[in-house]
C-alpha cells in the first residue's frame, strides 16, 4: 500500500 502511494506521488512528480 505504501509503496504504490510512493509511485504515484514519484510518477506526478515525473509528469511536472
């Protein structure tokens, strides 16, 4: 569960 809210948050970082 954690590690898929890091990757969301690591991937809308990537998209800015």
């Amino acid at each position: 569960m954690v590690f898929f809210v890091a990757a969301t948050i690591f991937t809308l970082l990537k998209l800015c």
